[in-house]
C-alpha cells in the first residue's frame, strides 16, 4: 500500500513536469525533485518488506553480512505515525490535490500499532482520491471520540469513468486497512457521502470502554 502511494504520487509529480516542461523549466525542476524524493521513500518502503521476507544474516557473519546491514540501518527508519501527516500532505499538495488537516484532542503517546494504523487510513484513503477522483478538495480529520481515534478522509470530487474500478474501494487497500484496523479492535467504513464525493472513516479504540458500556453496531454505515 505504501509502494502504491508513493508512485501514484510520482506519476502525478512526473506528469505535472512533463506539462511544463518547456513553458516553466522552474516548476518542473521542482516536480522532478518531488519524484526523486518521493521514489526514495518507496525504496526504503521496500527494503522494509524485502527485509521482512529474507531477513539479513546476522552481524560477524561475513564482511558482506557486515555491510549489509551497515546499509539497513541506514536505509530503515521507523514506521510514520500521526507526527508525519504534514509531511504526507504536504506531499500529496505538491502533486495538487487540495487538502486541509484537522486535528483535535489526540492523545499523546498512542500505542504504536493504532499510531501506524490511523497513518495508514489517511494514506490510503488519499492514494485513492489521487488515483480513482483527480483533485478534488479534500479534508482529513483526526479526533478522539468516546474512548477512540476517529480518522476521516472525505474528498469532494466525482471518480473519473475511465480510471475509477467497477467498486471504488474494491482493490485490496482499503481491505488491508479493515484488517488492520480490525487488528486493534476498530472498524473501518468507506462509501459515497450524501453531497457527492467519497469518505473513509476509521475508528479505533485507545481507552478501554466502561463497565457495562454498549458495543458499537457493527458494520454501520458512513453518513
């Protein structure tokens, strides 16, 4: 899912340079650093997954072994959380889709896994507005409601015929992001909002609820 954002954005980044490239040399230098910038991150992204399929020998195995991992730890950062969402949307902005952050009353110190998970939601959701809308204006929100992180993504653009799938949302993105979200005990919702335009809502639980509290319904609808 990462590998796909990262690309996706460097198609725009790289379309957007190839438009005006003769017209304005300055702006396609900048898109093109944008792409260069953005395909270093999908590589370090895949070194994380090749790592985790063919795991590096272990230290003292080998000057080969020795520089390998000298190059891992290097090239392996930590996974983002919700203290990287400017840079992501800055990001996304540079590829020109519009979009504004709210964020209130998130919790400091969030386990790992929810801070990853809510990243991942934004991530994903944006990458689809990218891929299946355009640019329409979209915003992201991220809140504390009841005892759970809440992460909107709602965008206001129609999907465009020749690029948007049969289902928007049917890919398996936003499938590994339910399976994630239900990994912490939260749910994940994604359909068209009811003045046009698309949202995704994730709600995962950081406080364990009270006594005697009831269940969220599961599976409720986006509204």
């Amino acid at each position: 899912d990462v590998v796909t954002h990262n690309v996706s954005v460097m198609i725009v980044q790289a379309g957007a340079a190839r438009q005006v490239l003769a017209d304005a040399p300055g702006e396609a230098r900048a898109a093109l650093l944008a792409v260069e910038s953005t395909g270093r991150a999908a590589m370090t992204e895949l070194r994380h997954l090749l790592g985790l399929l063919s795991p590096l020998p272990a230290p003292g195995e080998g000057a080969e072994a020795d520089a390998a991992h000298s190059q891992a730890s290097q090239d392996l950062w930590p996974q983002p959380g919700l203290g990287q969402l400017q840079a992501l949307i800055d990001r996304v902005g540079a590829a020109g889709l519009p979009v504004e952050l709210h964020l209130s009353d998130v919790p400091p110190g969030l386990p790992p896994g929810v801070d990853l998970a809510a990243f991942r939601v934004v991530q994903e959701a944006l990458t689809n507005v990218i891929k299946h809308a355009g640019k329409p204006r979209t915003s992201v929100s991220v809140h504390c409601r009841e005892g759970s992180l809440v992460v909107e993504v709602a965008d206001a653009g129609r999907p465009i015929p020749a690029a948007a799938p049969a289902v928007r949302g049917a890919g398996r993105g936003l499938l590994g992001l339910r399976e994630r979200t239900a990994l912490y005990g939260g749910e994940l919702d994604a359909g068209p909002r009811p003045g046009g335009g698309w949202l995704v809502r994730a709600r995962i639980p950081v406080d364990p609820p009270p006594a005697g509290a009831p269940s969220p319904a599961p599976g409720s609808s986006v509204s």
